[in-house]
C-alpha cells in the first residue's frame, strides 16, 4: 500500500527516518509518532462539500457510489447530511479531492 505523505519532503524526511529505524537509529514508537506528522491528514466532508465534490467530477449518484465501492443511498444521505463518510470511505473521498475520481478507479 502506498503512502499518501503531505508533500515531497515529508516523503524524504520519512524515507530517511526509515533507513534510521532500519540502522537501529530510531526507535518503532518515535517512528509511529513519526507516520501521523507525514502522512496525508483526512478532514471530515460536509454534506455540500461532498455534492460538490461529485458533480466536479461530473459523476451522477450511482457512478459516484460505484466507484466508491458504497451504495448510491448512501451517497445521497451524505449529500443530503442524514450520514456523514468514515473510515476508508472517508479516506477514499480524501484522494478524490485531492487527486481526482481516477485515482480510485
């Protein structure tokens, strides 16, 4: 599985700690303490947040749903504010800001 880090830097900056915990260098627990600065943070999305995401992407309910791998009701209470996205959906609505619904394809 890939990481999504926050910019290239912090990709080096990571890529660098490794190679620190690989040497014995850095402990396992400042390297987890480590992941949470460098990784990608996922904000929640409001219900507009979300209807705008999908028509930017030109998706009806259904094609926004599939590529979700959620049901289109769901969707729709999302966009309607009956349920807000968690876990990986949330994750997956994340990538989609930030690089397009390609990049769940």
């Amino acid at each position: 599985m890939t990481k999504e880090y926050r910019s290239s830097i912090m990709a080096s900056v990571h890529e660098t700690a490794e190679t620190l915990i690989d040497a014995g260098n850095l402990s396992k627990r400042t390297m987890r303490d480590f992941d949470d600065l460098c990784l990608t943070t996922v904000l929640p999305l409001n219900s507009s947040e979300i209807r705008a995401l999908r028509l930017r992407e030109g998706a009806s309910q259904a094609v926004f749903a599939r590529y979700l791998n959620v049901t289109t009701g769901l969707v729709s209470q999302w966009e309607r504010g009956e349920k807000r996205p968690q876990g990986p959906s949330l994750k997956l609505l994340a990538l989609v800001v930030k690089n397009g619904l390609q990049a769940v394809a």
